[in-house]
C-alpha cells in the first residue's frame, strides 16, 4: 500500500514537473520547483513519470479531435444552430485570429517524454528490459505526437532535450522542415520497437492496451509511412516498409470482434481489436472531447418517441457543439451494421404521427450512465485493428497487390448475414482507393482519422462540401499558427496563406 501511495505521489509530482517546465509552450515564465536534485533517481520515479506522460495525453483529446475530425465532412452544425466556436471548422473558415487549435499541449507532452528519455538512462533498474520498456513508451509517444502536428501545421520546431529552465536560446528556436521532423519520427519509432523487443508487456494485451506497446508502434509506423509514401513521394519503398510494419502487428489476443458496438462499450473498454487507446475513467476524468458530440439538455425536443428518449437517458448532458452530418449519415448502407455503432438518428414527430429528421448523436463516445448522469469516459482509441487492416489494404494497392483480403474482412463484419451482397473485387488503383476510403469513412468517422485520410488520399477538396469551392488554395490543408502562440515564440513564422 505504502508503494502504491508513493507512486500515485509521484506521478502528480512528475505531472507538476513536466508541466511547469514546459514555460516556452505555455507562454509563462516559471522556473521549476522540481529540481532534477529531487526527482528522477528511482525505478519508481521514472515509473510515475510515464504515468505522467500519459496524463498529458489525455490532455491532447481536444486538439486531436479538432485537428483529425472537425474540418472533415463528418461533422457539422447541431439542430439547434449552436457550435460554440466549432462552426469555423466545418466551414473551413480558419483564421490565425479565431483558431483555437494550438500546438502547446502537444509540446507539453513531448517535454515530458524527453525528460523521460534524459534521466531513465541514468537511473538503475532492477532490469535492464524494463528500462527500455519505459524508454520504448517514451520514444513513440513522441514520434506519435510529432506525428499529429506535422500533418496539421507542416513545419515544426524540433524539441529533443527536455526545456527547464528559462534561457531564451533553449525557449525560442526556428521551425525545422517537414522533411527533417519526418526523419525525427521515423527514428523515434524505430528506437521504440527495438526497445519494446520481446519485453513481456510488450504486447498489446498485456500493456492493458492503455499503454504504447510492441503491435501499436508497428501500427504508427505503418501509418507514417503510408503518409510519406503518398505525401512526401517516398513510393515505393515505403509502401513496402508500411506493409512490413503492418503485418508485425497481428499476435495472440489482437483481432476484430463480432460487434461493431461493442468495440466502443464502456463495459467492454479492453476487447481484443483495440491496440492503444487514451483511458478515461470515472472520477479521474470525467469527460472527453465526446461530450461536445452529444446533445445538450436544451437541445432535446419534446416530439420524439420513447424509444429514442429512453436511449438519450440522461437527456442532454453533452455540450451539442458538434454533430454527425446528414451527408455521414446517409452515407451507409441500408445493410451496413456501422451505422448503428456510429451514430443516432433524431427524429421528431407530429400530431399525425409523421417523423422529420431532427440531428444525429455520435454514439461511440457516448460514455457510462450513472446515478443520472452521464460521463463520457469512453477510450480515445488511437489505433484499433480494423484500421490495421485498412492501412494493409491501402500499401497493398499502392504496391499493385490485391486489398480484396483485407477490404472483405471489414465488409465481412460491416455487413453480417448480407455480407454476400457486398463482397469487394479487386479493380483498378483508383477504384480500389476510392472503396478504401470510403470504408475508412464508415468505420472511422468520430475517430479522429477522417481529416488526415483526405489529406492522404488528396480528396479533401473533393469531398467535403465546405471546401469544394476553394479548390486550389492548398495552404488550407494545412492549419493557421494563432496569434495567441505567434505572440509567445517571436521566432516562429506563420503558415504561408493566413500570413495575409
């Protein structure tokens, strides 16, 4: 008991520590309180640590969800006319001035995985496996953050020792280039799987899936070379190495579940297809960006059936700042199974019994009901297998392979007993691209993919109605830096087009 108290002591003191020192990011100047003198001399000091690394990356949830979703064309207005600021992104009318989304929680959780990678090296473990077992979840926590800003702001400043202190020559730096933070990426994930080896919590069951682990770096490494095959013209080769990586996540304990549903129950926040998720969890914290996803007390309309409000229970309780889209829910079949583990349709009624489309509810946040409230404490899930799967599909037609495989288990779910109506044959790139997108829609929507996958299959001026009109001005691929942040790194310049 007495080593549990201290690890929960430390892992707020890690918190504290990784967060303060953190000033050029958080636009303050506070020296720390925490000296290295203090901190970082045990086994147990580097283990609350990382549980402090994973606190900031609950803290990310916002950004990422306003980064990967909201400009997509998935989500939208709700039914009663009210985005709370979101409309700017599913309008794509970004400005320096209005743009909430900002990269400092972002650097806050890289400056805690560098003084991660600092001082684990000088700390003596009972074993040297499991100081890089640490050093693993380290490493790809950072490649994976600086994967998240590379694609939403381009350039990057690169951060690889810890800042702690206040000289202005460590706080304010030049961006480095799309290329070089690629490199930087590629070589933390690397280091990371070299490092997770065949560490017995290296798999992704037994990381309790809340965890960086062996199979999830593969994932992100399939992911960033996919993105740098399409996007920075590595062809081939990279298609090549995405596929490898990919192929290494499959084990014992990781595969898809019969129910689309069930992959986002509360009650079943440890299935197998899951390989890394950010935990939430009752009286830790209470609410992630899903909140903004469900409707709000007020919102909810006298005329609906029973059904649907025994479903809403309690009603409201969310902020309604976002919802599906009419053209995401219409964008499943009939047959398609998704749909249901997606979203909810509204439906108001009149005196004559005749319904009328009101909004949609996203339920794969939808969270725990409890005593009458509502928490969305449901996983973030950051990589699951079916995208796995998906990505498998994506390098294989890249490389002019056959995705048949990979595409028919995902439809095989998808679609159940009417799964022979809707069985994929192999056809063209373009063809083949096209239904991998699209599959991606209907199996991630609300996941924090969508806005990327455009981007990578270069269709985001095609398909999302808000930017249809504005095809040519590709700097919107990218985000504005806000004059908020512009204000606190004076070296930093902004991203070409909102630099008028």
């Amino acid at each position: 008991m007495k080593n549990r108290i201290r690890i929960i002591r430390n892992a707020i003191i890690a918190v504290l520590f990784t967060s303060l020192v953190s000033c050029d990011v958080l636009g303050v100047e506070l020296p720390s309180v925490i000296s290295g003198n203090s901190f970082w001399k045990t086994e147990e000091d580097i283990k609350a640590a990382i549980q402090g690394m994973y606190t900031h990356l609950r803290e990310v949830d916002e950004e990422l969800f306003l980064l990967g979703e909201s400009r997509a064309e998935t989500t939208g207005l709700n039914a009663a006319g009210s985005a709370g600021g979101y409309d700017i992104y599913f309008n794509n009318t970004l400005t320096s001035a209005t743009v909430g989304a900002e990269w400092k929680t972002f650097y806050s959780l890289i400056n805690s995985c560098n003084l991660i990678i600092k001082y684990a090296e000088g700390v003596n473990f009972n074993s040297q496996a499991d100081k890089n077992y640490y050093l693993a979840q380290a490493y790809v926590m950072r490649a994976w953050a600086y994967y998240v800003m590379v694609r939403s702001w381009g350039d990057l400043i690169i951060r690889t020792e810890p800042v702690e202190g206040t000289d202005p020559k460590v706080l304010y730096k030049e961006r480095s280039s799309v290329a070089e933070v690629f490199t930087l990426i590629k070589s933390d994930i690397d280091k990371s799987i070299e490092l997770f080896a065949d560490h017995p919590n290296s798999g992704a069951p037994a990381s309790g899936r809340i965890y960086w682990n062996k199979p999830a770096a593969n994932a992100l490494k399939g992911d960033v070379y996919l993105w740098t095959g399409k996007r920075l013209n590595g062809g081939e080769k990279d298609f090549t190495i995405a596929l490898n990586a990919l192929k290494e996540v499959k084990q014992p304990g990781v595969d898809l579940i019969a129910d689309f549903g069930k992959i986002f129950d509360v009650s079943n926040k440890f299935n197998s297809e899951l390989l890394f998720c950010a935990h939430y969890q009752k009286d830790e914290r209470n609410h992630n960006f899903y909140w903004h996803t469900w409707i709000i007390q007020a919102g909810v309309p006298g005329n609906i059936d029973d059904e649907t409000r025994n479903m809403l229970f309690p009603t409201g309780g969310g902020q309604a700042l976002t919802c599906p889209t009419k053209l995401l829910v219409d964008s499943y079949d009939p047959d398609d199974t998704r749909k249901a583990g997606t979203l909810y349709e509204i439906y108001t009624y009149d005196e004559a019994g005749n319904r009328e489309y009101y909004q949609s509810v996203c339920m794969k946040g939808k969270g725990l009901v409890e005593s009458g409230h509502r928490y969305f404490m449901s996983h973030v899930i950051l990589y699951r297998y079916a995208d796995v799967l998906l990505m498998m599909a994506e390098a294989k037609n890249a490389l002019g392979m056959d995705p048949s495989d990979e595409i028919n288990q995902i439809r095989k779910r998808a679609y159940g007993e009417n799964f022979d109506k809707h069985v994929f044959v192999n056809g063209s790139k373009e063809y083949n691209d096209e239904v991998i997108l699209k599959e991606r829609l209907l199996e991630f929507a609300f996941e924090c993919k969508r806005w990327w996958d455009l981007l990578r299959f270069d269709k985001a001026f095609d398909l999302v109605p808000s930017l249809q009109n504005k095809k040519g001005k590709d700097y919107l691929k990218l985000f504005p830096i806000s004059d908020n942040l512009m204000s606190k790194e004076p070296m930093v310049k902004q991203n070409p087009g909102y630099d008028n």
